[in-house]
C-alpha cells in the first residue's frame, strides 16, 4: 500500500506479435481473474504492441483512461509482454506544483541491481508520487508525463532510441556493476541460459553500464565494494538523490531488504495479487518491487564463476570484455 491509499498503477506493453513468448497474468491471482471494465482503456497501436494504462484499486484491476474502443485489445486470461511495469501513487506535490523526475537504475546481471531498484523506490515513495518500470527496449513516453518520480530499472537496452531517451531525461543514474564471470554464471544457474546466451546478454549490459559509470549524474556502485551489505551504504544512495535519510528510516529500509526478508517475500508471490508469470519457464515477478522466483535461493557468493564455468569459456568473457574490465584471477 503506497502513502496515498491501496492504490497503485500499471503501464503494459503487450507484444501480440510474438505470443510464443513473455509474460502472462496468472488467471484467478488478481489480474488475470478479476479484472473489471470500471473505465475506459487508453491504447496505443504501434507496430503490433499495445500500450494499456491499468489501475490497481484494491487488489481489482481497472482499465482507466483514455478510448474504450480499445479493450478489444485486451485479453482476459493473458498479456504477452509486460515491457514497462509501474506501481504509482497519483497525487500531486502539497503545493499543487507538478514534479517530475527521472531516475535510471542501470545494472549488470546479478550486481544487486533489484536491491538497489527497491532502496531507490522505497527512499523516493517518502516524498510523493513514484513510478516504476523494467524496460529491456520499449519506453512508453506518454506514462512519463505524470508528476512524481519515474524510477526506471534496466540491464541491457535494445532499443538505441530508448537508451537515448532515458539518457536525455535521468536526471540521476545508478550503475550497479559486477565480475561479468559472476554475471554470466548467475544467468547460467538462476535464468537457465546456456552459456552463448549469457554471455550475448552480459556483454550488452555491461558495455551500456559502463558508458554511463563515468557520466556525472551517475553514481557507480560495484557488486564487490558491499554497498548492499550494510546500512551505512544506503546514506551514499540518499545523497546521490538529493535526499535526508533519518536513522531510523535507513534501518527500517535496510531490514526489509536483507536476504530472509525477500525470500519470505519471494514465498508469498504465488498467493499475490498482480503477479506476472513467464508462460515457458514458470519465473514469477511482483510487478511493485521487480523480485523475481529465480532471486530466492541464492547466495551472493563473489567469485562463483570458477566452479561454474570452464577455463575456455571464462576465457572468452575476458577476452569480449577486456574493453570494458581489468579481470583478476
């Protein structure tokens, strides 16, 4: 539940151009079960996705806005893709002044970037409306054009035109960077991936991670340093967003963020409502805070690579991104 009442925001790209793949609404778990036509649906046709701005009121989902013509777009047991997820408070600022910030959570596979997408989410909530997307490569530009902060959290961008977008618009960025050894053995254990797949995904986050880790809006916080280890780590975050984080406010956000915390979090998503789940793998996502089935589990372990991968192909990591890292042994 956001400041402002049980009520939260969702702004989906739906791909039916590709209904192989991506994610569905699990029927009978909030969205795909009871969705009520409370309002008018706001769609926008391009190239075979539609764009479809959805309210979440207590738990029902609500198509808001915009042409009601355009629910026929609508399916009622499954999207194929959620590109660009948000959970939304819709006030503006007390003084009635329209606010509108950007920030872009950029990360390597791995590199604890979901942690610090929830610090980011939970420290900017304090102070008004938020925003929240994932985008791999779409960005829905009309979404940003609400006043609050837009928190916007990536790997790898497919879309030069996206990335370019985000770069005019963020005004502070955060890149989360990590041993891309440990990055593509996380993908291998945890996605599935076979290593060639890996390795293609990696190398595309870290070249994008790394031409904005010197950019001065950005703050570079690498897996390694344990910026996520300690509570003292979320006061550096604060700063770089302009923000006085209280004592007691870091602690309570460090709590809810360790480890036991998430896993206990990740257990209840099957009974959550709201939840996406991927219609190959069976992966679910909390759409509010982007943690995933395949986060639980695991353990944080620096340097795992050299029980994962062979020395061929920790080889060949080093040798595509020997631009981009000084590798150790």
């Amino acid at each position: 539940m956001g400041p402002h009442g049980d009520r939260s925001e969702l702004v989906v790209l739906v791909d039916h151009s590709s209904p192989a793949n991506g994610w569905i609404y699990r029927r009978g778990h909030g969205f795909g079960g009871n969705v009520t036509d409370g309002g008018d649906l706001h769609s926008d046709q391009r190239d075979g996705r539609v764009l479809v701005l959805v309210q979440l009121v207590h738990g029902a989902l609500r198509i808001a806005g915009g042409d009601n013509s355009g629910a026929r777009h609508r399916r009622d047991d499954e999207y194929d893709r959620a590109a660009a997820l948000s959970g939304a408070d819709h006030d503006r600022s007390r003084n009635g002044a329209a606010l509108m910030k950007v920030v872009w959570c950029l990360g390597l596979y791995a590199s604890a970037s979901t942690w610090l997408f929830n610090v980011v989410r939970q420290m900017s909530a304090a102070k008004g409306p938020v925003f929240t997307y994932f985008t791999a490569g779409d960005i829905a530009a009309a979404a940003f054009e609400r006043n609050g902060t837009h928190i916007v959290k990536s790997h790898e961008i497919g879309d030069a035109e996206a990335a370019a977008w985000l770069d005019r618009r963020a005004e502070r960025i955060f890149v989360t960077v990590r041993d891309p050894r440990d990055s593509v053995s996380s993908l291998i254990l945890y996605h599935g991936f076979e290593f060639a797949r890996a390795l293609e995904h990696v190398d595309q986050a870290a070249r994008l991670c790394v031409s904005f880790a010197g950019d001065p809006r950005s703050l570079l916080l690498p897996y390694e340093s344990g910026f996520c280890q300690n509570p003292e780590g979320l006061q550096k975050i604060a700063s770089h967003l302009g923000l006085a984080l209280g004592e007691a406010a870091r602690n309570a956000i460090f709590a809810g963020l360790q480890r036991q915390a998430v896993e206990s979090h990740i257990a209840k998503l099957p009974s959550l409502p709201g939840v996406l789940q991927d219609r190959v793998s069976g992966d679910m996502l909390d759409p509010q805070t982007h943690w995933h089935t395949h986060h639980a589990g695991r353990t944080g372990e620096i340097g795992r690579w050299r029980q994962v991968l062979s020395a061929a192909q920790a080889e060949a990591i080093e040798a595509k991104l020997q631009g981009c890292f000084t590798f150790g042994t």
